[in-house]
C-alpha cells in the first residue's frame, strides 16, 4: 500500500518545487506597482516591504530544502520498499522450490516404505493362509478323530457285549455239566456197580468239549442265536453307516451302494446324511457311473453348502465331467473349486489338474 501511495504524491511535491520561486517573483512584483502607483511610499515602508520580502524568501528556500529533504527521503523508502519486495518474491520463491523437493523426498521415501513393506506383507498373507490350512487340517481331523472314537466304543461295546454273552453261557454250560456228573453217580450208585467197573468207566470219560451228551443239551434256539448275531440289523445310524463305509474301504462297492441308499431313506436328517451321500457318489464314480456321481455329488452341494465334503465333491464333480469328455464343464467346476476354496487341497489339485487339461 505505501508503495502505491508515494509515487502518488512525488509529481506534487515536484509541483511545489517549480510553484514556490513564481510565488516571490510575483509578490515582489505585486509590491513594486504598488509603490508605482503610489508613488509617495517612504523610504522606511520600502526598506520594511524590501526586509519582510526577504524573510518571506528565506523562509521559501528553507520550505524547499526540507521538501528536497523530504523528496530524498521518499525516495530512499521507495528503494527499501522495491528491495524488500525483490527480497520477499526471492524467499516466496525459496519456499516453493522447498516445498516441491520436500514432497518429492516425502514421495519417494513412501515409495521406499512400500518396496520395504512388500516382503512383510507377503510374508503375513503366507502365514495367514498357513495359518488357514493349519486350522482347517486340524478340523477335519478332529471330525475324523472323533468319528474314529464313536465307532471305536461303539465296537469296544459291542465286543464287551459279546463277551459278556458268552462268559454266561459257558457258565452255563458248566452248571448242565456238572449236574449231568452227578446225575451220573448217582445212576451209577443206584445200579450197585462194581467198583472197577467204576474206575473204568472214569477212565473212559472224556474232555467236556469232547461229551456228546453236553452238545445234545445245548439248547437248538441259543446256538442259532449265536450264529445270526453278526447279522443282525444296525440298531443306530452310526452302525448302519458304518457298515456300509466298512464295506466300501473293502471293494464292495455294490453292498456299500445298497448301504449308503438305505441309511439315507431311514436317516435323511443325521448328522452324517452328507458323508453318505459324498461316499454314494463315490460308489456311482467307482462304478464309472459318471452321470449318477454328479447328481449324488450335486446333493453334497446344494443341501450342505458350509459341509466339510463340499471341496471334495465340487472336485470330484469336474472329475465326472472330465471322464465323460466334458472338458468346458470340467474346467468351470475345477475354477469354481479354486475360487470358492483357494486355499484347501482340493484347490491345488484342481489346479494341477487344469495345468493338465491346458
């Protein structure tokens, strides 16, 4: 603002300047044709206008030197004024160029951190989908472990059972035996034998497994109870698919088949309803049965969508279609695999198994 200000008033003072001498010359004019007019002034009234003019002339020379003064001094403010200006566009200047430098440093020193970072990162998403795997492994062995140990008590009951059983009908046995002895002394004390007849007759006496007459007293119903034992049918929905699984894992896929189809018409709702219809598709595949696989594997799919058998039967599935010769709908369940699980087993070797396909 007072740079605008004083170039302003510089052509005044300049004004001033050039005005102040005319001003004099015009007084003194002014006065001398008044005495010409006059013409009867005395000599004390000159010399006191000549004294006054003189004065007044001083006091304009005095007026001009500090206007002169004044001048120099405005000048010299103006000069500050345009080396201050010329100082502050130079540091405006300064303060750019910094800026733009330090946020070139501040970029580059972001892309530094994010090079630094990259292996980090990848490092914790490898352990994270470690992590991952470890968690789902430990799950399914836990749910394999767990079914391990059901059917383990199951059989260690049924074994005790069975044990039971037989310990009461040796017992039994025993008992009849004994009182078959003793039936036999006192027939024989009431026949008056000789004495060495007697000892013969111990003599001859047999082992109690080699005595016909104990066979002959075991009663016909017990023993044909014995023998349909290991047929009998399963009382739970365990048994019944543990049977078919244990007839499966031995190559008889036809009984496991029948099995499997049977525990899903008495048990549609058990808890083990989606392992049976993965094993049927299974029994469907080993019978190259591909078409029957699918629709089975299908039912894994759509009725237990969070089941631990879905990975396996969406890969199996592109299997079906892979034998059938139905590579573009191989390839999509194959991607679908890997898609929805990216990180299970079956992924990988969906993969591979693409990788093979090209």
């Amino acid at each position: 603002m007072i740079r605008n200000l004083w170039p302003s008033l510089l052509p005044e003072r300049a004004n001033l300047k050039l005005i102040m001498p005319k001003t004099a010359k015009i007084i003194l004019l002014i006065v001398s044709l008044c005495f010409v007019f006059q013409g009867c002034a005395s000599q004390s009234d000159l010399e006191n206008l000549q004294r006054d003019t003189n004065n007044n002339t001083k006091e304009i020379l005095a007026l001009q030197r500090n206007l002169y003064d004044f001048n120099t001094e405005l000048k010299n403010i103006s000069n500050r004024l345009d080396s201050l200006s010329r100082r502050t566009e130079e540091l405006r200047r300064e303060v750019t160029a910094l800026s733009t430098e330090t946020k070139a440093k501040f970029a580059s020193m972001e892309k530094e951190v994010e090079v630094a970072s990259q292996p980090m990162r990848r490092y914790q998403a490898d352990l994270g989908a470690r992590i991952d795997k470890l968690q789902m492994d430990l799950q399914n062995l836990t749910g394999r472990f767990e079914e391990t140990k059901y059917f383990a008590q199951k059989s260690f009951g049924e074994t005790k059972e069975i044990r039971d059983t037989y310990q009461r009908r040796l017992e039994e046995l025993e008992k009849r035996v004994e009182a078959l002895n003793k039936s036999l002394e006192n027939w024989e004390k009431k026949a008056g034998a000789p004495e060495k007849e007697n000892k013969e007759v111990k003599k001859e006496e047999k082992p109690l497994s080699e005595q016909p007459k104990v066979e002959e007293k075991v009663p016909p119903a017990k023993e044909a109870k014995v023998e349909a034992t290991p047929e009998k049918p399963p009382a739970t929905p365990e048994e019944a698919y543990k049977r078919a699984y244990d007839q499966f894992t031995k190559g008889d896929i036809g009984s496991a088949k029948e099995g499997f189809k049977k525990f899903l018409e008495a048990y549609p709702k058990s808890k083990l309803a989606e392992n049976a219809h993965y094993w049927l598709g299974e029994c469907y595949f080993a019978e190259k049965k591909y078409e029957e696989a699918i629709l089975e594997f299908d039912e894994v799919i759509k009725k237990y969508p969070k089941g631990n058998k879905v990975p396996d039967a969406l890969y199996r599935q592109g299997l079906a279609f892979l034998e059938m010769k139905d590579t573009i709908n191989a390839k999509l369940i194959l991607r679908e695999v890997i898609k929805r699980f990216p990180k299970s087993d079956q992924a990988n070797r969906a993969r591979k198994k693409l990788q093979e396909i090209g």
